[in-house]
C-alpha cells in the first residue's frame, strides 16, 4: 500500500492501513484536517465545500466518507458528483464556497485514488496551506490513536486465568 502526501493533495492506494494507504480513516483525518484549516482561513461567508469526483471504482465509497466527513465538520457540501478537475475547479468559484475537493489519481493506476484540496477560488492549495493541512492531519491522527489495552479494559485482570 501507498500514501504520498503533497502540496497537490493525498494520494494512494485504496486500503492498508491509515499510514499506508488510503483508507476510510486516513480519509476522515485528511478531510477533517482540511475543514479545520478552511474553517480557519477562508475568505468568503459561505459554508458550502464542492465535491467532485472521477469515475474510479472506489470513487463512491471515497465520496460517501468525504461527504460524512464535511457534514459532520458542520459544512454544507455540494456534491457535484462525476466532474472533470476543471469543471470542479469552476464550480467553487461559481457557487461562492470555501473551497473544494477533487476525488481523482489522475494518471495513476484504477486502485489509486486522491483528495485533491481547493481554496475558495477553485486553485490548489499553495505550500505553506498544503503543509499546514498536513500538520493539523497530524494532531488529529496523535489525537484518534487507540490508548493502551490497559486503560480500555481496566477490568481484564480481574479475568485472567
């Protein structure tokens, strides 16, 4: 499995595990870490994010759980569903949002897939915004890490033979 994360957004292989590939929680920690900085550094009044997508076989699935993520972030999202990059670059300038994510791998193989992050003019994230994605993603995924065994099931010593 494979994950590159960039300036141009997450890529990978679809499965493995969150650090490996791209899976449902790597999904939701980059998504999540990307509501946050648009939250943060948007420019427009809207709330609206715009999702479009290819047609890879995994492009239902990544959209349900991009589309989950954002309305959970409290964000209205506008679902453009199959959609070219340019198309879906135009449609955030169009629709007034926050910024947009793409859901395509480009010329990578069918098992790839990516989230491609706009800002509210429909352009890629620039570097220092892509980094900063990156880092928030970060302390999310430090903040989601399963505790030890121990302080989940406090009471398992009291049933070991």
């Amino acid at each position: 499995m494979t994950l590159i994360k960039s300036i141009s957004g997450i890529r990978g292989t679809i499965g493995g595990s969150p650090e490996d590939g791209l899976n449902p929680l790597a999904i939701v920690k980059f998504v999540a870490a990307y509501a946050t900085f648009i939250r943060k550094n948007t420019k427009v009044e809207t709330n609206k994010i715009v999702v479009g997508r290819d047609a890879r076989i995994s492009g239902p699935m990544v959209k349900q759980v991009v589309l989950g993520t954002l309305t959970g972030m409290g964000f209205d999202v506008v679902d453009i569903d199959l959609a070219t990059t340019p198309t879906t670059e135009l449609a955030v300038a169009m629709e007034g949002a926050c910024g947009g994510i793409i859901l395509t791998a480009s010329h990578n193989p069918k098992q790839w897939n990516a989230l491609k992050l706009l800002n509210e003019k429909g352009e890629f994230l620039n570097a220092a915004e892509g980094a900063e994605v990156l880092r928030i993603a970060a302390v999310f995924f430090l903040m989601i890490r399963r505790p030890p065994r121990s302080t989940l099931f406090p009471y398992t010593t009291l049933f070991r033979s």
